[in-house]
C-alpha cells in the first residue's frame, strides 16, 4: 500500500511538473526555472548541454524545446559564419558586419560612454545574427609590447579596463546577448600559450591582474567568462580550483557560466571538479590537431559520462554545471525581451567613426604640424606613403579577423576628405611588409605584391616627399603572424620591413612628415624628434580612413590618451630584464619578476637611486607550500618615450588648484584654446608612508569632459576607501594603512598638474 501510495505521489509530481513547464515561463523567478528544466532533464541531455556539438555551437535540450547556445568572436566585430566543424568560414553572402575598433583604441578614449556606445553596437550586430554569447571583451594586462593580442585587450592598468569593461558588457548584454570576457586569466603572451604556468605573487594577481575580470563579473554583470589556455599553479586556467572555484564562484560570487577557451580543457578530472560549465574547440580540426566532429570525445562528453555510469563520480558538479548553461541559456537564447539587433547600420557606422576618432592619440605636433590646414597655394599636394595606407587590416590577427562589410583605407579616407579641403593626393609604397590577406578562407581582394627593390621603393618616396606640401607616412604593425596576431608574439621591438630607414628620410626630405602608426602595440620610434606629428591610430576597422581624415584635418579634435606606456626601447621594459624567465619563459615557466612594477608603477621609479628590494607571497605551488621570494626592481636609465595616459589635442587646457573638502576632490579645468575639444583628467593616488612597498602612484579615477572653447567646469572626484588599498597577501585582503595620501590630479602619468593631500 505504502509502495503504492509513494508511486502514486510521485506521479503526481510528474504531472504537475509536466504540466507547469516553469522552466518556460520567462516571468518566473530564474532559480525555480532552472530547477525545473534540471528536474526533466536525462543524465545524457546533461552532459549533451555542457560541451560543444560544433566549432561554435552548444546543443540544447530538444525534447525540452530548449534552445542551444550560438557564440561568436569577438571582440570587435562579429566573425563570419563557419563550416560545422572547421575553422573555415562556410560563405555565408549574408554575414559581413561593421569591424570596430579594436579594444586598444576603445581603452585610448579612456571614455566609458563609448565604451557603452560599443557594447549596445557590437551587440545589436551579434543579436541580429542571432548569436547569444560573443566571445569578448579581452581584459589582459598589457604587460610586454611582443604580447601578440594586446591590440584586443585594453591596455596596462587595471582602474582604465575595469572602468571601461564594465559599461561594454552592459551594453551587449541589454542585447541579450551574452559577453565571455577573456582570456581568464595571466594570458599575457602568446608564447607558448598553450602551456606556459605562470608565477606571480598574491599582490601582483589581485592588484594588477584580476581587478578588471573582477569588475566585469561583480560590476558588469558578465554572464560568462572564458578560461585562457596557459596554467597557473600548475592546473590549466580552464579547470583551474584557485582562478574558478575559490576565487571566481568564491570571492566574486559569479553566478554566469564558465567556457573553455577552444582547446584549452585539457584533463578530465579536473575539468569535472574544478569550475569548467561548458568545454569548447577540443580535439577537432584547427587550433589543436585531432579528429573531425569528434565532441563525444570531449572530457566533459562521454569520458565523464562512462565516470558517471562506473560510479567514479557524482553528479553534483554535473548539476552545477547544467545549472549555470541553464542560466546562460535562459539570459539569452531564451530571452523573450530581447530585440531583433541590427546588422551595418547607420548608427552602428557612426558609432565605429566616432569611436575610432576619440581613441586616436597624437603623440607629437611640432610646428603645429596638424591638423593639416588650407594653403594659400594653387593644388597643394599630399604624399601619402606607406603599406598601411592601403591594407586592409579587418581580415588578420587571429579569432577575431572579420568580414567586414567594406574598409575604408586610410588612402581612401584621406583622399575624399583632401579633395573637400582643395588638395591633391599622391601616393607612394616606401615599403612592402605583408602581402598576405586572407583568414580561414576570407581574402581581402588585394593584390599588394610589388617586385621592386626596398631601395627603389624609398627613393621613389623620398624624391616625391621632397616636392610634397605634406607627407603622411601611414605604417606600423599589420596582423600578420608575429606583427599584431593570435598564437605568436612579436619578435623585435622596432618596426618591420625597414620602417624606420624610410621615416628617417622622409623627415629629412620634409619637415611636414606626419607619422601614423596603425598598430596595436608601442614600438620603437627612434625618429620621434625627427618627425613633425605622430598620430597612433590603432586597427580601427571599417571606418579607418574616415576616422583618420576627422582627425588629420581637424574635423575631430583628438582627445586619446595612451592605455600603456611606450618606452623608447624594450629593455626599458621591465618584464624584459630578467632574462628568459620572465619572458617567454623557460621550460614551460614564466615567472613575473617584476612584480607590481609594469607600465608606469616601472616607468615611475625613474631617478630612483638604489633598486627596490622586498619579498612578496608566492602562493603554494607545485606540492610546495606558499614562499615568500625576493623582488628586486632596478629602476629605469630612461623616461618613457610617451608615458601612460598622455596625448595631445589641437587645443590647450589649464588645471587649476586642487582642492579637498572631506572626501571630495574638485579641480577646474579650462580649455585655454581656440577650439573645443576633450580632456581626460586622471587621478592618482600615492601612499606617502606604507609599511609594504607600493608603487609610486596608481591610477584610481578618470573623468573626460568636453569643454567649449574658452569654458570651464569644475569636476569632482569622490575619495573612496578602496582608492587607498593595497592587497595584503598574508590576510588575503585589501587593506589600507593610516596616514597621509597624495592625491594627484595629471593630464598624463607624468604630467601632474595639482596636488592634494588626503588623511586617513
Ligand atoms: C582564442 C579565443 C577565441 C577562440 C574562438 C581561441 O583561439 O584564444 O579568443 O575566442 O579561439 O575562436
């Protein structure tokens, strides 16, 4: 009776459950529906929902009627469709989209609001593609100009990523779409990316390496990040107990789901215990040799399906698993107030425009070089030389190469806006780099070979220069392998193909050479005095030359400033002066030896007389307990050639005096010029007495204001206790110590212009 009656309860629960579909009732509380769709789900529909069924898709429950997952690359355009189960693209004719910017020149607006401006963008043109996860925004610490990927990723410090990661998720997901920020975690070089295990202190991890992964999972509200490839305390990122279970789902209470980097889940075990929701790109054609349309054989596919069944395993982790898929899911494949997006439209052109114009940052403008102004002559010629005038730069790179929808050449957008402006324009080669155009079966349509001699080329460029009213040198790095590319780092620190030679000649030729590097990276530039302006312009996709012309004939007042320091050579680096262990690595080991000390906390110890020395926590690695290790920074021989958060406008501002009432910093700033244009005005806060080692001074606010012509506004900052912290690796937690704080108002990292002391 007893055995009847249970049989007869829980049938009653089934129907009750079958009938009430919670799961599908989108205005249920998200838990019950995610209990509810566990609930009916088969262990084999569980483990079909957490690894890939083809190159970027995850199936969902069909039974169920739920849908699967869709992603896509990321991070600044959404990539064309490809094969099942190739990297190739599958020749969609309906799949091209507008190329942002990439993320380098989105951080050099050190302007949030476009930061916004590119996620709503970015993710309109992901939705109307029906995507649901778009793999990006990358936050890696710029910690090597080689690093190939810095161009993804949003520069040196941690304060400008997280300010600018946070807006950026919310604005793709008000889309519906999910943003996977990447690649968590210490992905700092693409050497060896695969298995490189990275030592780094407790301190460096929280204060410099985490905060912006931080940000985007407790402020943004990302619904999924992705693992990197390489290791960290010797378990791969991807499954990694430290990085996903205590401190990502521990301390930042992330509730999204985990995805593996494609090929980056490497044992099963661990995949199982350790974080991993949804597994990736393993063991099929492309980034990792193997079998095609292999994903039963996944680690999270029929390995841990026959764990299961052996009785080896529970289905805990699996739960879990399901139940972050489930929530992704539901945030977006499943989103019923998710809109219909847009793909190349207006707005989104417009958008690429302006963002790529405010992220553009003039290093240098002797003479008043630019903007390139009318002349009092009949046809005044501009000679345009360089490769990169004419490359297109959106097919390259890696992942996040694209099929943009059309490239406007920095030729072509200097050309159409010249001939307004009553110039004529010429245009020479000066050098060949990379003739190449062509990613996963998408070609740029160029033919750029051209057999002539590099001295042939820089003559013919040199005698033109002579006779030209300006010459406009566009050069710099191109996403080629080993220049600005996934899977490869640079390998010398000055310009390729001879670059350096001909601006030299250039200059001497004309004293109206305007230098423009498209890259995205610092690189040498001996020739820096030699030259009358240097405009950094990034990879700034469809809208290139358009965004180029604005600024170099002042339609658009630059008002960048630069995300990472350009030092004048890479020995000034200090990731590169402890040999190969600090960079690439040895034997698979890459240690950060110089600790806190990257970008400017280096660049700011110059004139300091003796090397720092002090110990930091290692934490327990390798069977070994946590060590304390010896740090010893040798100070700068030289100034940054262009420091951190430095670039120039057409106009001119003056700060006035600081001042601190309570816990409120204002500053006025006024613009001195002619013209309107934009500030960013950055806030430094220095330790003046600390009983640990800190840097000299760290970035903890921004604030961009555009200002009339001659207008002043006052800005206020709000002194928070966080701004004052430092990461006591002992206790595990941020701490901040009595005593007296400068607060230091600058224009740049190294152009400070008011100071105020804050008491604690
Ligand atoms: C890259 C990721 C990318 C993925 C899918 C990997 O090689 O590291 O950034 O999202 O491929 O294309």
């Amino acid at each position: 009776m007893r055995r009847f009656l249970f049989s007869f309860v829980a049938l009653l629960c089934l129907c009750v459950a079958v009938s009430a579909q919670v799961y599908l009732d989108a205005s249920a509380p998200m838990e019950q529906r995610v209990e509810d769709a566990l609930a009916r789900m088969t262990l084999q529909e569980k483990i079909a929902l957490i690894h890939a069924q083809s190159k970027f898709s995850s199936p969902g429950v069909a039974r169920l009627g739920i849908p699967g997952l869709w992603c896509t690359d990321g991070p600044h355009g959404i990539r064309p469709e490809v094969l099942w189960d190739e990297w190739n693209q599958a020749g969609w004719t309906n799949d091209s989209c507008i190329a942002f910017p990439a993320l380098t020149c989105l951080a050099a607006t050190w302007n949030p609001d476009m930061a916004l401006l590119y996620g709503q963008s970015i993710g309109e043109e992901a939705r109307y593609r029906n995507k649901d996860v778009l793999l990006g925004p990358g936050v890696n610490i710029y910690r090597t100009p080689l690093n190939g990927r810095n161009f993804e990723y949003m520069g040196e410090d941690p304060c400008l990523a997280a300010n600018m990661v946070v807006p950026y998720i919310q604005g793709v997901q008000a889309q519906g779409v999910a943003a996977c920020v990447k690649h968590y975690a210490l992905n700092n070089q693409e050497v060896d990316r695969h298995w490189v295990n990275v030592s780094v202190s407790d301190r460096a991890l929280y204060e410099l390496y985490l905060p912006a992964f931080r940000a985007a999972v407790v402020e943004g509200g990302a619904w999924s990040i992705m693992g990197s490839y390489n290791r960290y305390r010797h378990q791969y990122a991807c499954h990694n107990q430290y990085l996903l279970q205590d401190i990502l789902r521990g301390e930042w209470q992330f509730d999204g789901a985990v995805i593996s980097d494609w090929g980056g889940t490497m044992q099963t075990d661990e995949a199982i215990r350790n974080g991993l929701d949804l597994e990736f790109g393993t063991w099929t054609d492309g980034l990792t040799d193997g079998t095609s349309n292999a994903y039963d054989v996944y680690h999270l596919a029929m390995p841990y399906l026959q764990k299961i069944q052996r009785g080896e395993v529970g289905t805990e982790e699996l739960d879990d698993k399901v139940r972050h898929v489930l929530r992704l899911i539901f945030r977006t494949s499943m989103n019923p107030h998710k809109g219909f997006g847009a793909m190349a439209s207006e707005a989104h052109i417009a958008a690429a425009r302006r963002i790529a114009g405010e992220g553009m940052v003039l290093l240098r403008n002797e003479r008043q070089t630019l903007p390139i102004a009318s002349m009092n002559k009949p046809k005044p010629v501009i000679l345009v030389v360089g490769e990169n005038a004419i490359k297109h730069m959106t097919v390259g790179g890696g992942s996040s190469s694209l099929k943009a929808k059309y490239e406007v050449s920095p030729l072509q957008g200097i050309r159409s806006r010249a001939a307004e402006a009553g110039y004529q324009v010429a245009y020479c080669r000066g050098y060949v780099g990379d003739i190449g155009g062509e990613y996963n079966g998408v070609t740029t349509g160029q033919s750029l070979a051209d057999e002539r001699t590099p001295e042939a080329l820089l003559q013919e460029a040199v005698a033109a220069a002579e006779k030209a009213d300006y010459v406009v040198f566009v050069g710099g790095l191109n996403k080629a392998h080993q220049q600005d590319c996934e899977d490869g780092d640079r390998t010398q620190y000055n310009l390729p193909y001879g670059q350096d030679a001909l601006i030299s000649a250039l200059a001497a030729a004309n004293p109206r050479t305007v230098v423009v590097s498209v890259s995205g990276n610092a690189h040498a530039m001996p020739w820096a005095q030699q030259v009358g302006a240097i405009v950094q312009a990034w990879y700034c996709g469809s809208e290139t030359g358009n965004a180029l012309a604005d600024v170099l004939f002042g339609d658009v007042n630059p008002s960048g400033k630069l995300p990472y320091t350009i030092m004048s050579s890479l020995s000034d680096y200090p990731a590169h002066q402890y040999g190969d262990r600090a960079y690439p690595g040895t034997n698979k080991e890459v240690e950060y030896c110089e600790d806190l000390f990257v970008g400017y906390r280096y660049a700011d110890l110059y004139g300091t007389k003796r090397p720092l020395q002090y110990q930091a926590l290692f934490p327990a690695d390798n069977g070994q307990p946590a060590v304390e290790k010896t740090i010893r920074v040798v100070p700068p021989k030289h100034e940054p050639l262009y420091p951190f958060g430095f670039g120039l406008s057409y106009t001119t501002f003056a700060y006035g005096r600081s001042s601190l009432s309570d816990d409120t910093l204002r500053v006025t700033v006024t613009n001195t010029g002619s013209r309107a244009g934009q500030e960013v005005v950055q806030l430094y806060v220095a330790d003046k007495k600390a009983s640990v080692v800190r840097p000299r001074k760290e970035l903890k606010a921004f604030q961009k204001v555009y200002l009339q012509a001659g207008e002043s506004r006052c800005l206020t900052f709000i002194i928070t206790p966080e701004m004052l912290q430092y990461f006591d690796a002992a206790q595990h937690q941020w701490h901040s110590e009595p005593g007296d704080f400068d607060l230091l108002i600058g224009s740049s990292s190294r152009d400070i212009k008011g100071k105020a002391t804050y008491c604690l």
